[in-house]
C-alpha cells in the first residue's frame, strides 16, 4: 500500500476490520472478483493475515496492506480508521466482521470474559461505526457492510450474552445506515445463518462463508438494506412450501373444472 492516493486510481477499496474472519474474507475476495481494487486487513495478528493476503491477491486484489486492529481496544478504533483513509485514501467499502462467541455455560461465573465479549461485538463495533461516520460523511459516498447475526430463539436460550451484544450491533448498524444515508453512505446489516468458521463449532447443514459471500453480493446489487440468511434447512422447507402452495393451487383448479362441469 505505497500511495495514499492509490485507491482512487486502482479501483474499489475495501476495509476489513477483523483482517482473517472468514466470513469477512469470503465477502472480500467476492467483492475483488468482481470489480479488483486495494485491500486492508484490520487485525490482531498480522502474522495470520498472511494466507487471506495472498489468496485476496491471487483474486485480483491491485494491492493488500495489513494494519493492527483490536476490536476491544475501542479508544483506538478511530485511529485505525484513520490509518485506513490514510493508505486507502478513500474507502469505498469496510466490513465490520470482528465478533466473538461464547455460549452461557462457557461464560458463567467470567464477568471478565462476558464484558470481553460485549467490549468487542458491540463496543467496539460501535467505536468503528462512529469513526466511520464522519470519514463516509466528507466523501460522501460508502459502504458499510455489518456482520450481524440472527436472533434465534436456541440462541437467546443458549447464548444470551452473544445474542444480546448482536442485538444491540444490529440496531446501532441499522441507526447509522438511517443517518448515513441523508450523506450519500449506504449500510447493509447482514444477519448469516450458522457458516462453518473457526468461530463456531461445526455443523454439515451449515453455510459455507463463500455462499453467505454470493448473498452479500446480490443483496449489494440490489441496494438492499438488510439482508436476513435463510438456513439450508428454512430454504428446504421454503421450497417445499412453494411446491406444495403449487399443487394446492393446481388441485384447486382441476377440482374447481369439475366443479363447473356439473354445472
Ligand atoms: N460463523 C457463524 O456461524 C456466524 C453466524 C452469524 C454471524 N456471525 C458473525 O460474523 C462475524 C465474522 O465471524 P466469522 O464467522 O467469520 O468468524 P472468524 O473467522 O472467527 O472471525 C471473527 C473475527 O473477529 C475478530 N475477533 C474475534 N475475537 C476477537 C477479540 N476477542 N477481540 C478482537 N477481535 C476479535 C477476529 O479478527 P482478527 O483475528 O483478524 O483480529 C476474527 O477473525 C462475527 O461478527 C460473527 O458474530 C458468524
């Protein structure tokens, strides 16, 4: 990332703020694929940047730089973002992907990692978001793309610290896409189904971060807002229910004829 003026001139930027999720890279190397353009990764541990970097270049990426980022250091988020108009020099897209999970049985009787994990889902997302706002404000134009999360009812059983700090990150994200859009910003709060990440125990039925990428795209094209991920099994049942709404239809008619036929 030589030029600060290097963005511009190469195309669409993008910000990840949680460098290695994922998801969030996922999203980036979709976002590459289809128009190239500098890339920073925001993270605690550069080392571990190292493989997105160099899949993210093998991608298109024009340019991939690394910064420090921590998410629970929320006094520094604006001099991160900072950092990142700095070398970007304007930032076209920033995905705030940095989250951390830890279910109610995990957390009991941890006050320090409950407030850990509320520090870095919404503190710090917030930190990140109000950084932005001013930065999105003078370009006048910007994406943000917000890793939310879905509010299930196993989760707010389960998890409830986790499903309330996404809860609030939820709310904020879609309270700065409200403000930022009179500026000519854009927010889009995405909230995956379970995608098999280092973040969450693994499950067969559960998204790949490369099919939650191909939602984000279409929800992007479409200027969406909100984007609410279906799980493989709520697809399943949603087709089956178009499928059987069909037949209902069909047999209606066909029963509908005869009806008329007696006539
Ligand atoms: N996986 C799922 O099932 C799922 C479902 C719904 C929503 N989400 C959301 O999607 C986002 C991305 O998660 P992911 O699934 O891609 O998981 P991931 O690969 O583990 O990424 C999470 C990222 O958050 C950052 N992070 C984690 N703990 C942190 C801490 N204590 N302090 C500061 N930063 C921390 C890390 O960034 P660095 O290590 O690069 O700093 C990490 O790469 C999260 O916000 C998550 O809540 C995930």
């Amino acid at each position: 990332m030589s030029s600060p003026d290097r963005a511009g001139s190469a195309g669409r930027s993008v910000l990840l703020l949680g460098g290695t999720s994922a998801i969030g890279t996922a999203i980036t190397d979709a976002l590459i694929r289809e128009q190239p353009g500098p890339v920073l990764l925001a993270t605690r541990a550069p080392d571990r940047a190292t493989e997105p970097a160099a899949r993210l270049r093998a991608a298109g990426a024009t340019d991939v730089g690394v910064i420090r980022y921590d998410a629970a250091q929320v006094g520094e988020a604006a001099g991160v973002v900072a950092e990142a108009a700095a070398l970007l020099g304007r930032i076209d897209i920033v995905i705030v992907a940095s989250g951390s999970y830890a279910d109610t049985a995990a957390l009991a009787g941890d006050l320090d990692a409950t407030l850990e994990l509320v520090t870095v889902n919404l503190l710090g997302a917030i930190a990140a978001g109000e950084a932005l706002r001013p930065l999105i404000s003078a370009q006048g134009s910007g994406r943000i793309l917000a890793l939310s999360s879905r509010l299930h009812p196993w989760a707010l059983e389960h998890a409830g610290v986790y499903a309330a700090s996404k809860a609030g990150f939820d709310t904020y994200y879609r309270a700065l896409g409200a403000d930022l859009r009179a500026v000519g910003g854009e927010v889009l709060v995405i909230r995956p189904p379970g995608v098999n990440t280092p973040l969450v125990e693994q499950h067969p039925s559960y998204h790949s971060p490369e099919e939650v990428a191909v939602e984000v795209l279409t929800a992007l094209a479409d200027g969406s807002t909100e984007l609410t991920i279906d799980s493989h099994e709520e697809q399943r049942s949603g087709r089956r229910s178009v499928v059987r709404r069909l037949l209902a239809r069909r047999r209606r008619r066909t029963s509908g004829g005869h009806h008329r036929n007696l006539h």
